[in-house]
C-alpha cells in the first residue's frame, strides 16, 4: 500500500504546517494572558527583540516576503501573510522599534535601492542589528508631507543638509534614517524631492525627544545643521524622492492596520476578566470590538488576495488604518473601565498604557482626516481637496 504524500509546502496548509513546525522547535507558545504592548508603549529594552530576530534569521521567518538572497523567504504578499499569522500565534518581544526598518524601510529599499545598498542596509535591518527611523513629518509639512522644506543641495560628490523634522519614532538611538529632503526648488513640490538613507551618526545632527502624556520619549524633534550625506546614500534619483515616499507610506498603513498586537483572542480574554461579569454593556462592546477585529482580519486578507492577483492597492489601506484607529481606542477605556481604580493607579497596567498612547494613534502614519480624504476623493468619488499650488514650482509660492 503506497503512502499518502505529505501536504505540498507551497500551499497554504503546507506552508502553515511547515512554518508551525519549524517555529515550535525554536519559540514558546503564545500564553493566552500574554501582556498586549502596542507601539512600544513603555518599552526600551531593544536586546530582548535582538535576540528574537536573530533566532528568526535563518529561516526568513521574520520578513517572509523578502527575497531569499536577502534574508527572506521569497513568498508573495498572501503565503508571506500566512507565515505571520503563524508567527503571532508564539511568544515574541515587542517588536515596534523594528518595525520601521522591517515592514517599511526594508520594503522600500528592495523597491528603490541599488544593489549595493541592498547588501549594505537590508541583513543588518533583517537581524535588528540596525534600527531605522523615518525623517518625513515637519512642523510645517505633516498633513501636507510634499511641502517638506529641509533642503538638501549638492556639494562636490555628496550634499549638505539644512532643516528639522519632527515625530520621527525612535530616532534617539537609531542607526539610520530614510530621509526626504527638497533638493530643487525650481519645479512643483512633488517633483523636487529626493530620498536618501542618513546616518544618524553623522556630525550636525541634534535629536530632542517629545514626552508623551504615558511618560514615553519615543517622538523626536530633529535638526540638520549643514550635515554632510555621501551621494552612496541616495535612494533613486534625484527629485524621485516622492515615489519612494508612497511606496514606504502604503506599508505603513498597512502595518498599522494590522492590530497593532491587540487579537480577538485578546478580546475575549478581557471580556471573561474582571469586571465584565454581569455588565452587559461592556460585553456588549467587548464583543463589537472583537467583530471589528475579524472584519479588519478579513479585509486584510481580500486585500492581500487581490494584490497577489495583481490588482494595484487601492484605499483599503487608509479604512483599515480608520478601523483599527476606533477599536483600539475603545479597547483601551474598555481595558481601563473594567479594572476600576487600579486601571487608573497602575502605570504598568496594560491597558492605562494603551489608553494614554491611543490619541497618537490617529496622527501615526497620516491622520484620520487624510484617511478620510484619500476614502472619500477614491472611494466615494467626492471632489478632491482644493491644491492651488500643486503646479507651481515650490520657490515661486506666496508663502516662500
């Protein structure tokens, strides 16, 4: 009697079984009273992470959808997808202050970069040996990111950069920076724009970390003072800063609006805690937060299946990160509402932590109301915004 062949790898119940059995070797089980960090609420100690991804490592279990020869395991958006969902069900550090490097920079680089800078910048994100922030948001240039005004002008076989940025997560101690800089002023705003990797080291730079109301210093106020920037460290050419800015801004909507570490799973767990027996009104809502979770799980997945079938990714970005902006904030004064007195006395209580953190959730990666825009102008087809100054080269503006 011929034995039954073992499930196909490359299908998504081989690949889950696979992954699952090779993880199981390597990590503990995810303990269901596991405490939810969300965005790194709290949290410095990087060497626990390290270490994570570092066990990872070999197996590209922790960037999945990147190429083998980089690290990865060479899967597309819906196997890489699976490999993940796997992943989240052991017990991991938190990882947030990875986060820009491997779910926004990495991509962004295998997109835009050269091969030389492939091997240089992506291995030491892929382990967490390097961290990356991101240099985007100024005082004068958050909603409206292409108004951006630090300026980078060329000098003998590199360039000099003047300007600040602002809201740059984790740039206190991270190695480099993805940074956009205005290097020509002559032509329209999107069009002046240019990318390069920064190293955070270099001479000129001053970080100024902003507390947050739960005590965290993990935004920064960033300044430039004629720092010098190899041209070895342009991402694309010249003035083509904008579209490594969309590629990396569609990744982080993407990443937050996966959950940001809260499951159904923990939802439930809340809801058979204390203080939720016999409230029915909490239960209530604990059981509409966990149907937003699945929803947002579902939407994901119709997502990942259109991008695999070669769809172009559209707004589901923008009302995922819409939907998981409104749950996690109702989570966080469900969390705080059911412990009572303690909920409010305790700084290393899980959910006090969530609740001071969640008002930065919805400026985090593009306001709700840039969300809102990008719905109603592709979705709804509502008239755009107003942008008087979409044509006009930057220099020649009113305001310059």
């Amino acid at each position: 009697m011929t034995a039954s062949p073992g499930p196909d790898p490359l299908e998504p119940a081989g690949l889950r079984a696979a992954v699952a059995e090779a993880l199981t070797a390597l990590l503990e089980p995810r303990r269901s009273g596991s405490r939810t960090t969300v965005l790194g609420a709290g949290n410095d100690d990087l060497e626990p992470g390290r270490r994570f991804l570092r066990t990872l490592s070999d197996g590209g279990y922790a960037t999945p959808g990147w190429p083998v020869e980089h690290g990865g395991m060479g899967l597309d958006p819906a196997a890489a997808e699976v490999v993940l969902e796997v992943l989240s069900g052991f017990e991991a550090p938190d990882l947030y202050p990875f986060m820009i490097g491997l779910d926004l920079v990495g991509p962004t680089l295998l997109a835009h970069a050269s091969a030389e800078q492939h091997r240089r910048w992506l291995d030491r994100i892929r382990t967490g040996e390097d961290i990356w922030c991101q240099l985007f948001s100024e005082p004068d240039a958050g909603s409206d990111l292409a108004n951006l005004k630090a300026r980078a002008g060329r000098d003998g076989d590199g360039w000099v950069l003047n300007g600040s940025k602002v809201w740059s997560s984790r740039a206190h101690y991270a190695q480099w920076g993805l940074l956009l800089a205005r290097t020509d002023g002559s032509v329209p705003k999107h069009r002046g724009i240019t990318a390069f990797g920064l190293d955070m080291t270099s001479p000129g730079i001053t970080v100024r970390p902003l507390v947050q109301m739960n005590g965290d210093a993990h935004f920064n106020e960033v300044f430039f003072d004629d720092v010098r920037i190899p041209d070895a460290d342009r991402i694309g050419e010249p003035g083509e800063g904008w579209r490594v800015a969309i590629t990396c801004l569609s990744h982080e909507r993407g990443a937050l609006a996966g959950g940001l570490g809260v499951s159904p799973a923990q939802v439930v767990a809340l809801a058979r805690g204390p203080g939720m027996a016999g409230c029915d009104v909490r239960r209530d809502r604990a059981a509409r937060d966990w149907a937003t979770l699945r929803v947002l799980e579902w939407s994901g997945q119709r997502a990942l299946a259109a991008r695999r079938a070669g769809a172009v990714p559209g707004a589901e970005g923008s009302l995922a990160k819409l939907g998981t902006n409104g749950v996690l904030k109702d989570l966080a004064s469900l969390g705080v509402e059911a412990q009572g007195p303690a909920g409010t006395l305790d700084p290393d209580e899980q959910w006090q932590s969530l609740l001071l953190l969640s008002p930065s959730i919805s400026i985090r990666g593009g306001t709700d109301e840039i969300q809102r825009n990008i719905v109603g102008e592709r979705v709804l087809g509502l008239p755009p915004e107003p942008r008087v100054d979409k044509d006009r080269p930057f220099d020649q503006r009113p305001d310059r």
